[in-house]
C-alpha cells in the first residue's frame, strides 16, 4: 500500500547542468507519491517545465559545439595552407615541416653567399636558391665598381637599306654594349655598280647605304674600304650617324668599275664613352 504525501510542492526551481537528474528523479516521486490532487497537478507542471528547461539546455549547447566546428574547419584550412607551403612550387622539393623548409632556404642562402664572398660561383650554371635566380648569369660586366648591364646583338642584316643600286652580298653589323660604352661593329661584302657611286663622293649619289637607328655611329666617323683583293679603294664617311658615303676614291681606282668592298670595321655606337 502506498503511503501518500500530502506536504505541498515546493516552488519550481530552475535546474543547472549538475542536477537535471536529480532535480527529475525528485517530480517523478512526487507524482507517485503526492495525496493532494493539486500538489500532483503542480508536480506535472513542473515536469513539463524541466523538459523544456532541459531542450533549451540543449540547443544552447548544440550552437557552442556548432562554433566550435566552425572554428575547427577554419583552422583546418589554415592548416592545410601550412601544409601546402611545406613543397617549393619551383623545386618540387617537399619537406616534412614548414620549419624543415625554411631551414633548408636558410642554408642554401648561406651557401650561396659564401659562394659569392669566395668567387666560386659558377657563371654558366643555374645555381637557384628555391626559386631565386642566380643574378651572376645575367648579361653584365665588373666595371670595377659595379655590375653594368651588357647586351650583344649577334650578327643582324635586318634594317640595312641599300643607295644608288648598291648590292648586298653580305653586309652584317653587330651592337654591343657594356654599360653606356657602345660599339657597332660590320663585316661582309657590298658591290658598287660600275658607274656613279664612286664618281659622286661626297653627295647623296654617293651614298651606299643607311643603318638602322638602332646602330646609330657617333659622330661624323669614317674608314677607309678596301676591294675583295684587299687593296683601299675609298674612303667611307658616316653622315648623321647612320649613312655611308663615299668621300676619296684611291689614286688609279677606275671609277667606272663595279668595285667590291669588303667591311671589317668596328666603330663607337652613339652614347659610346671614349
């Protein structure tokens, strides 16, 4: 037989983390045990209120852990950003660490310096430091206080315009520059015809050609020209930096003839420092 329990329900408190099993267990006594319908009543109540007490607990919570994955996920793709920079994209070289990698840089650099400090850097070779161009392969010459930029064209005939029905048989100039020091430098054959050219030295029908501007010579310098039998024939004047005229034509060269001059001639380029 139950012995019932006609005390009053105490007011309902709000349970904590700590007692939410306790605080049920006690309502659950109280419906079975309470004798006023009432005090039974209230114990229902307050069990309704626990239960919602309970889910709001809960949803409460759900968002913390919902943060908190969002934070792990974050950090995540931070992680893997750490993980990607652990391999040099250039070398393809992967490290366990990102540590491991930036040790390996900073040992490379060291090497590299006292490479340089002791001149036993190889010019002709690539030596990289993870992705870092060796600056000694670039085209440059030791002026004795600095690296200036130098550059060399290699034989070009692009540009050259031919005067007064000269023939280019096989007329090349070169640039090359060291710094601001510029040299242009020609070699190859040019046929005059067997009239005119010669006889009109010193005038615009004594012009054989005119050079690129990019070969532009300095000042108003001229040469002597020899024939194909390497005898002088002429001598050669440069007009505005870019056009050979003949100036005087050799004591008992016919100036009636074709004549074949043959260049082998280097000259200071414009901007050149004598």
């Amino acid at each position: 037989m139950t012995n019932y329990d006609y005390s009053p329900v105490p007011s309902y408190v709000a349970p904590t983390q700590g007692n939410m099993e306790q605080a049920a267990a006690q309502i659950a006594n109280w419906l079975r045990t309470k004798g006023n319908g009432q005090d039974v009543r209230e114990s229902l109540a307050q069990a309704v209120q626990l239960f919602g007490d309970v889910a709001t607990q809960f949803i409460n919570e759900a968002s913390g852990l919902k943060g908190q994955f969002n934070s792990a996920v974050a950090n995540a793709n931070t992680n893997s950003e750490v993980a990607a920079a652990r391999t040099s994209t250039t070398s393809g070289t992967g490290y366990n660490t990102l540590g491991a990698r930036l040790d390996a840089i900073d040992t490379e650099q060291a090497s590299h310096d006292s490479s340089i400090k002791n001149n036993l850097v190889d010019k002709t070779s690539n030596q990289d430091v993870d992705g870092i161009k060796n600056f000694l392969q670039l085209p440059t010459v030791n002026s004795g206080r600095s690296l200036l930029p130098a550059s060399d064209s290699g034989w070009l005939q692009s540009g050259v315009t031919m005067l007064n029905s000269c023939v280019n048989n096989s007329f090349y100039y070169r640039i090359i520059t060291l710094g601001s020091f510029k040299l242009i430098c020609f070699k190859g054959q040019v046929t005059l015809p067997a009239s005119g050219v010669l006889a009109n030295g010193y005038t615009d029908a004594g012009n054989i050609l005119t050079l690129p501007s990019s070969a532009t010579i300095d000042g108003s310098e001229g040469f002597a020209a020899t024939g194909w039998g390497g005898y002088p024939v002429c001598g050669i004047r440069v007009i505005n930096g870019l056009t050979f005229q003949v100036g005087d034509v050799t004591t008992g060269v016919s100036k009636t003839d074709s004549q074949s001059l043959v260049f082998n001639n280097i000259l200071f380029g414009l901007d050149a420092v004598e």
